[in-house]
C-alpha cells in the first residue's frame, strides 16, 4: 500500500543533486538581480531555493515512512513554502513616496518563482524544474528591453520615469 522512500526520493546522490540543482538554479537567478544592484543577490536566492527544496525532499520523506503514503502532506508543505516566500519578496518591494511608483516587484518574483523551481527540483520533476529555470532567466533578460520596446511602439514614448524596472 505504503510507496517507498527510495520510489519517492532516491539514495545520498539524489538527494545531494536535486539540493545541488536548486541551489545553482537559485544562483543563476541571483546572478541576474546581484548585477543590476538589487537588494536580493546570489546568497538571498540560493539559500532560498536551499530551503525550498530541502522541505520539499524532507517532507517527502516523511511522507513514506512506514504507513500509507499522503500527497496531502506533501501538498499542504509545499503550498506552505509557496505562501510564506512572499514574506521575503515582500521585503524587497519599496513604494517610493515622491513617486507614484513601486521598486523592488521584479526582485520579490523572482525570489518565489526561484522557490517554485526548487519545489519542483526537491520533487524530482527535473523537466520541469529545468524548463522553470531557463524561462525564468529570458524572463529577467530580455523582459526590460521587450517593455521598452512595446512602450515605445504602442504609445510613441518611453517608459515613465519611476515604472518598475529592475
């Protein structure tokens, strides 16, 4: 009845590579917010996607122990991680009072998108996890010069000053 721990998680070398893989997921990520400035860089992100996955795997444990096995649980702690990010992008979001503009949006999503990718790679959905990953950073690459761009093309102008660009 019960699903094994092995079924679920794999020996020493997996669990070490799917920590391993989000930690460097949470790196790369943190690579693009350290070079603009941003209040959330490499540490910020990779710790958090330490974190992420390391509950995700735990918690999968803990799941197959000897019983019957229980998504819920699984599911109940993930969306826990999910919810409770947000308190860390919230501290990277400013509202500037001489301005009606806000700072910081871009930096808090991609701390809880990266701890969305480091779900998925404490899971094992290596696709998954992979894919994430890869359009997470063309999201953060090119998702400026495209908002330009479209500014420019579909009202005549450039950007506000103050619009959220980081």
């Amino acid at each position: 009845m019960g699903t094994q721990l092995a079924d679920l998680v794999g020996g020493n070398d997996e669990v070490f590579a799917r920590l391993a893989a989000a930690m460097l997921a949470g790196f790369v990520l943190g690579i693009n917010r350290e070079l603009r400035g941003k209040p959330a860089g490499v540490r910020t992100h990779g710790l958090v996607a330490i974190g992420a996955c390391l509950v995700t795997l735990v918690t999968m444990e803990i799941a197959a122990l000897p019983g019957t096995f229980n998504p819920d649980s699984v599911s109940r702690v993930i969306q826990g991680v999910i919810t409770g990010i947000g308190f860390i992008g919230g501290g990277v979001i400013l509202k500037l009072p001489d301005a009606r503009a806000v700072q910081g949006l871009t930096t808090a999503a991609s701390v809880w998108v990266t701890a969305c990718i480091a779900v998925a790679f404490g899971a094992g959905m290596w696709r998954s996890a992979v894919i994430g990953l890869l359009l997470t950073l063309a999201a953060l690459l090119f998702g400026g010069p495209i908002e330009n761009i479209a500014t420019r093309v579909l009202k005549g102008r450039q950007r506000p000053t103050g619009w959220e660009s980081d």
